[in-house]
C-alpha cells in the first residue's frame, strides 16, 4: 500500500478517512510483526507490561537502547543523537536527530527499534528550499 503525498490534507473527507483507516491498519500489522521478531525475553516483558518502552517508570532500563540504536545508525554512516522521549499514554520512545545522512541514504527510516517506536528528526534543510516547497 503507497499513500498520496497529500492523503492527510485531501479536500475529499471520506477519502481521507479512508486512508487514515489504511494507515493504521498498516501500522498496526507492521508493530505486530515487529514485536514477533523481538526476543522471547522481550516478548514476555510486553505481555507483563515490562517492557522499558511501556512506561516512564522504566527510563533507567530504556536509556542503553539510546546507545544501541545510535551506534547502529553510527555503523550506516549517519551521524545521529538518540534520546528518550517521554510520551503521552506513558510511552518511551527514542528521539532520533539526525545531523547527516549517508549520500546514498539509510537502508530503511527506523521507526521501529527493540520494542521502541522510533521518532525521527532529519537534518535541517535549506530555508529557501524550504520555502519553495511550502
């Protein structure tokens, strides 16, 4: 499934809601398959609600996932600084700025990491691009 550019701003409303339903039943079968693929160790956590990423109470035990993706993105030639965020519903997620990006890019935006959602900010463009764009 490709959604339009403009899915979330298109005039036609049915349409719209259309897609949103479309985007979360993706999101919703990508996270289901991510966890699938996370350790037997941190599968049970999340059927205990334990998992660092499940509650701000956890943030010492969500730190070092800070270090692990950072040095992961490090390996693909970005340049990153991964923090914990602090969500609402009582959510971690790592925080990702990114100050460089490969030439050729990343193989895939991590938004999904250990159990972590993954929030991602790319590095600052050129204001006049910018501008063009808007």
């Amino acid at each position: 499934m490709r959604l339009p550019g403009h899915w979330m701003t298109h005039p036609d409303v049915i349409q719209r809601e259309a897609w949103w339903k479309q985007f979360t039943e993706l999101k919703e079968h990508l996270w289901q398959e991510h966890l699938a693929s996370l350790s037997e160790d941190e599968q049970r956590e999340f059927r205990e609600g334990s998992h660092p990423s499940q509650s701000h109470q956890h943030h010492d035990r969500a730190q070092p996932f800070c270090e692990l993706l950072q040095k992961e993105l490090h390996a693909q030639g970005a340049e990153a600084m991964v923090k914990l965020g602090l969500y609402h519903l009582n959510r971690l997620v790592l925080n990702v700025r990114f100050n460089k990006i490969p030439p050729e890019g990343l193989p895939g935006s991590p938004w999904l990491f250990r159990g972590f959602e993954v929030m991602v900010v790319l590095p600052q463009q050129n204001p006049q691009a910018v501008q063009k764009v808007n």
